[in-house]
C-alpha cells in the first residue's frame, strides 16, 4: 500500500495546490489540475494507496478551495476501493 502524506500548510493557490498533488500523487502527465481531473485520477488508481491530509488551521487564501479538494476525496474514496484519506481533524473523518 502507498501511504501519501499531503501537508497543504505552505500552499497560498490553486495552483500551487494542483502542482502539489500531481507531484505526490505522482498523477499523470494529461492530469488537468481541476477538480474534475482530479476525481478521474483519483478513481482510476489501481494500487491501494492512503492519503493523509493535513491543512494549517489559521485561514486564508485557499481555505474553501482545500476543502473542495476534501470532497473530491471522499467522493473518489466512495467510488475508489483502492483509495483511502484520512483528515488531520478527527470530525472529519466522520463527516
């Protein structure tokens, strides 16, 4: 299993979140950095793999963008049985 830890705390935009995604990811090459890209790669991997996601707690810039990016995730991990997040706030995980 791939164990992937995504640590958003220094990303301040959208594209620095779809730069960093794709190289943790390790995502391919046609990888659209959009949400919907995102979802596909997601729910097209075929090795079992577990993300934890971790954000800074103080707001800014890209707050309700990170949290898109959780739903994707959930999303593909409902659809995906080879992938797995767990969020770094306890409630989270439970939502």
């Amino acid at each position: 299993m791939r164990k992937i830890i995504l640590d958003f705390c220094p990303i301040r935009t959208r594209e620095e979140v779809h730069e960093y995604l794709a190289m943790k990811l390790d995502l391919p090459d046609y990888y659209g950095r959009n949400l919907d890209a995102l979802y596909d790669c997601l729910t097209e991997l075929h090795e079992d793999t577990c993300v934890g996601f971790f954000q800074s707690e103080e707001p800014h810039g890209i707050t309700e963008y990170l949290n898109s990016v959780k739903h994707v995730m959930r999303d593909a991990e409902e659809e995906n049985p080879h992938f797995a997040v767990i969020f770094g706030s306890l409630e989270e995980n439970f939502e």
